[in-house]
C-alpha cells in the first residue's frame, strides 16, 4: 500500500506546489507554521494534508497527515507552544493548562471496538467547556440514544476537567507519525484520547505534572471502578527481543537437553509474552534469578564449612574451634538477598559470559551518566570491583527500583521505576542482562 502515485486522484494535488496553490491565505500560512524547519507539505487526498519530515531520520520517512479543515487549527496550536509529551503518546498545551493522552486498551482489541461498544454515562460537568459526546465512527446497530461515546467531568476542588474523546487533529499529528502513507489516517488506532483541562495560569512543569497525574489517577479508576482497562500510550514503545542471530530465519532445533523445572521454565517464558513491558521482562528474569538463590548459597555454606573442617587448626575439643564454625554458619543464614545474589553471580555465572556481554554491548548504558538513575554504575576499569560483584549490585538495585522494594532502607528513598516511563523504555540493556545472568542460572543449576 500507499506509493506516492496512488496519493494524486481527482481534486488532489500530488506536490506541494499544486497543493499550496488551492489553498486560501490563511491555510497558506497554517502550512508554514506546521511545516516549520523539519517537514514539508507533500500533497493533498480526500481532504487531508500529508506532510513528510523534510530530513528523513534513522527509521526512514515518516508521514503525518491533518485533515484541509484543521490546518489553522493545528497551526494555532503550535504556534501556542504545543509540544510532545516527554512520557506518552499525546501533547502538552501549556498555555492552555491542557494536555492530551493516547489510550489504547490493555487488551488486544481494537481501541474503536473497546470504546464503542459501551454506553458512557457520567456525572454532569459544571464548567466552561463545550461537550459533545462523539457519536460512533461505524454504526454499532444500537439505537441512537445509546451512541454517546466518551465522558468530559470535572472537579471545582481540583479546578480540573478530564474527558475521554475523539483525538483532535494535533494529537493526531504530534504522536508517533506514519511509517508509510496511509489512505486512511483518521481510522487511526488512535481515534480516542484522554484529555486534560487544568489551571492555565500554571508553568508548564506543572502543568505537565499534574495533568499526567489526573490522567494516570483516571485510568486507573475507569480499571478499579468499571473494570474498563486502558493504558496511557507510552510515547516510545519498545519491543525487546532476543534473537539468537538476528536476521536467521532457519533455527535449528535439537530435543530439549536442559532438565529445567517447569515452574523455572514457566518464568523464563513469561519475559516473552511481556515484550513490550521492559520491567516485567526484567523481573521475569529475575524471579528465575531468585529461584536458584536458594541453590547457590547452599552450595557456597557446603563448600565454605568444608574448608573450615577441613582446616588443620581445627579442633572439635576446642570451644574456640566450635564457636568460629557457628560464627561463619551464623553468618551464612543470614546473608541478605543481595549477598546472595552476589554468590549467584559468581558461582553460576561464567566471567567470560559477563566480559562477552559487556564487550558487545554499548557500555555508556550501564556507566555513571547512564539513563536509569540511582542504580550502581558498571566499570570495567581494572581497579574497580569484581564484575561479578559490581552485576548484582546493580541488578538488584534495578530490581528494587522497579518493586519498589521498601523492605531494603536504602533503596525506600528512590522513585520506583514505572511500567511506561522514558527509563523503562530504556531498559533493553539491563533486560539482555538479566537474561544472560537468569540463563546462565540455568545452566549451572542442572541436577
Ligand atoms: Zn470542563
């Protein structure tokens, strides 16, 4: 679908050119806001302006679309200081004490579906703004009375206003722009958007703070209280997958030699059908982690009193002898899970897996400056501590941040690490890491 011929049809234009002469003044100078110094006007289909990014990035062109209609509104918009949201799918108005949230459902269902399908009742808004519920985008075969999609409520405590509707067309053009032409953008998946209204007299710090708070603290009522599940489109999605040779398409398959427990199986596999949650995927491997804790640090206490009985000065008619032994026992039982995950790390662990990773991948990610705050750096400087050492520290510290771990008092003072934000979308790394460490514990955890 969608080469650059097929745009062109009667009424059309196929260049910018032909596109900016049909055009009126204003719509003219809305063109020129939009296009700014990163894209340009391409051509004109069935109402709806295309514009290309004039320097094509990494991932090749991108295009987005606004409808001939909405060009001065979106203009307007920009012009105003409407910016991307740094988090989500979705935009912030500052000035305007506004912003606007991409929802898709938590559920593979098309979100038009999810949406329309319910009939929308909600409390009646005492405030300044205009609501229409939308009507359906297909008829759904329900009387009309039943066709009002959406809700707009409102707070006078909090000043606030929160609505679910149509995405307006800078929404539309500020997210994620398309990969390729597309005859028919405004059946975007992303037809519905959470919007919300706060104080405009705000800096916009605020304004972006709070209204990301309203729109979290919807979700999560519309989940708690009607059981409708959304999630706030993450501006950036990724998918971490693990290829064994990426671009192989001819994998060679033996029968399963690795004896590995079902439950510990179970784990390991559940990191892949939560391939677009970076955090899940990391404590899925992590919880395989701690499966063999157990395990490694048995296999250390057997090994550590091995050596202390079979120490020459060691004498069983000694009270001193007896008591240095309960000592070390002692210190054993109560070593703390990130004791335990350091033994882990250096007894199932290969340190030639540990180099090879680190020398594939990029360190800066994992050195001081690295984009997952207050987690432990990771150095390969010959003077620093053990790889192994300096590992779990960090997968540990990773782990506690995305639990939130308030059983451990030094990490109770550092903000948890949350699903969809710009660190878990930067998580991939760490995640390759965890699943080095989780399959190495496999390995050495067999019979
Ligand atoms: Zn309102």
């Amino acid at each position: 679908m969608g080469s650059r011929e097929s745009v062109t049809g009667a009424g059309d234009t196929g260049t910018r050119d032909a596109a900016m002469e049909s055009f009126e003044e204003f719509q003219k100078n809305a063109v020129q806001v939009i296009e700014g110094d990163s894209r340009k006007l391409s051509s004109v289909k069935d109402g709806m302006a295309m514009f290309v990014d004039s320097k094509p990035g990494k991932r090749g062109e991108r295009f987005r679309f606004v409808p001939v209609a909405s060009l001065s509104i979106v203009a307007d918009d920009l012009v105003n200081g409407a910016v991307e949201h740094s988090e989500y799918a979705g935009f912030l108005l500052p000035g305007r004490g506004y912003a606007e949230f991409t929802v898709r459902p938590s559920r593979s269902m098309p979100l038009r579906r999810y949406i329309e399908r319910l009939k929308w009742v909600s409390d009646d808004a005492e405030c300044s703004h205009a609501f229409i519920p939308s009507e359906p985008t297909r008829p759904n075969g329900r009387e009309a009375e039943s066709s009002r999609i959406g809700f707009h409520v409102h707070s006078p405590k909090e000043r606030a206003c929160v609505e679910l509707s149509r995405a307006t067309a800078t929404a539309t053009f500020l997210t994620d722009p398309w990969p390729f032409v597309t005859a028919y953008p405004e059946n975007s998946l992303r037809m519905y958007t959470l919007k919300v209204f706060v104080e405009p007299s705000l800096d916009g710090e605020s304004v972006s703070r709070q209204a990301t708070d309203i729109a979290a603290r919807s979700i999560f009522e519309l989940d708690i209280r009607n059981g409708i599940h959304f999630v706030l489109e993450p501006r950036e999605r990724l998918r971490v997958s693990f290829e064994a040779s990426p671009g192989s398409n001819s994998p060679k398959i033996r029968f399963p030699r690795l004896k590995t427990p079902r439950e510990v199986a179970a784990l390991f596999s559940f990191a892949a059908e939560a391939s677009d949650n970076p955090p899940f995927i990391f404590l899925s491997y992590y919880q395989v982690l701690e499966y063999f804790l157990p395990m490694a640090h048995k296999r250390d206490a057997v090994k550590a009193l091995r050596i202390a009985l079979k120490d020459p000065y060691f004498d069983e008619g000694e009270d001193s002898s007896v008591l240095t032994l309960l000592n070390s026992i002692e210190r054993l039982k109560q070593a703390s899970e990130e004791e335990q995950l350091k033994v882990l790390v250096r007894d199932f662990v290969r340190e030639e897996k540990l180099k090879e990773f680190f020398d594939d991948v990029d360190v800066k990610h994992f050195a001081n400056k690295g984009p997952i705050a207050g987690i432990p750096e990771i150095s390969l400087h010959p003077k620093s501590e053990p790889l192994s050492v300096q590992v779990a520290k960090r997968i540990y510290a990773l782990r506690n941040r995305i639990v939130h771990a308030k059983d451990d008092p030094k990490y109770a003072s550092i903000p948890v690490l949350l699903p969809r934000s710009v660190e878990a979308n930067n998580l991939q790394p760490d995640v390759a890491l965890a699943r080095v460490l989780a399959t190495e514990a496999l390995i050495h955890g067999q019979g």
